[in-house]
C-alpha cells in the first residue's frame, strides 16, 4: 500500500485506496478525489490510463496546488515530486 498519489505523485498522509477500498479522501496537491474521480466503474485496471490523463490535464493547467484551506508545503517542488510517477504519454 503507497501513501503516494498515483496522478502526481504527492506524498499523502493516507493511502489512496486499499485493496477495492477507496479512501475518499482528497489529494491537496492535484485535486483528485480517490474514489470518485478514479472510480472508473470499479475496474481497477482503468485507473493507470486515469491516472496519465489527469496528470496531464494537471501539468498543462500549470501544475497548480489545488488545496485553498491546506498550504502547500515549505518548499514544495511539483518537478521533482512528479518523478515518483511515470511521466505522462
């Protein structure tokens, strides 16, 4: 089980799914809501093309912080937190 965000690869403090389980939780770096926006009809094997084009829909919009009540980190660096997922297609 990865505590990190399979779209942007921020590191959570909870694990985005366990097993079938969603978390429901939101990630505070991309916005992605684990569950609902990933559900793709509970086949878990969708969620890796998912996963590529949120990415890139969150790169190309500038790779902003999404969270308005939970700051980014001191020193936060989306280039080099994106190294901990593969590169989008």
């Amino acid at each position: 089980m990865s505590n990190i965000c399979p779209a942007c690869g921020y590191a959570l403090d909870f694990a985005p799914w366990v097993g079938d389980l969603p978390s429901d939780e939101i990630c505070p770096c991309c916005g992605i809501q684990f569950g609902y926006d990933d559900a793709m009809g509970g086949d878990p094997g969708d969620r890796d093309i998912f996963y590529r084009r949120w990415r890139t829909n969150w790169i190309s919009g500038g790779s902003l912080w999404f969270s308005k009540s939970r700051r980014a980190p001191v020193g936060w660096n989306p280039v080099e937190q994106l190294e901990r997922v593969q590169t989008p297609r």
